[in-house]
C-alpha cells in the first residue's frame, strides 16, 4: 500500500494547502468514522414488554466509541500533514 501512495502524483500546485493525498486520507478518515457508527447501530426496538439488552454489549459501549475518536484523529493528522 505504501508503494501504490508514493506512486500519486501531486496534482495540486504548491500554493495548494492539500495535496491529493492528504484528500485520500481524509476519506479514509471517514470511512474509518462510518464504521464506527456502523458498529454502535443495530438491535430490535424496545418495548415496555421486551427490553433488548444487547445495547450494553462491549461493541457498543467500548469499541465503536474507539474507533469513531481514532477516525476523527485520523482526520486531524490528514489535514494537518504536509506532503
């Protein structure tokens, strides 16, 4: 992977203050945070008869809040960096 984005070419002039990779790692960035909400959504509707407590699994609670702020991190570093 390392190889294929050193091979982009930087469309941008220098004046530019993002290159065409830094826009690649802000995508990646928000796919990155998709899949985090992806992760915290899901399960039936509660009712008052039937309480669905898969709500409190470790997915939910622990590692879709992880990856959203590592996504939202990701995007600072992808804005940030200069190429």
């Amino acid at each position: 992977m390392k190889k294929w984005f050193d091979n982009i070419k930087n469309a941008n002039d220098d004046n530019m203050p993002l290159s065409m990779k830094n826009y690649l790692l802000i995508a990646l960035g928000a796919v990155i945070i998709v899949i985090g909400f992806v992760l915290m959504s899901g399960g039936e509707p509660s009712t008052p008869e039937n309480f669905d407590y898969s709500i409190f699994s470790f997915r939910r609670i622990t590692l879709a809040p992880i990856v959203v702020v590592a996504g939202f991190a990701f995007e600072i570093y992808a804005i940030l960096k200069r190429f």
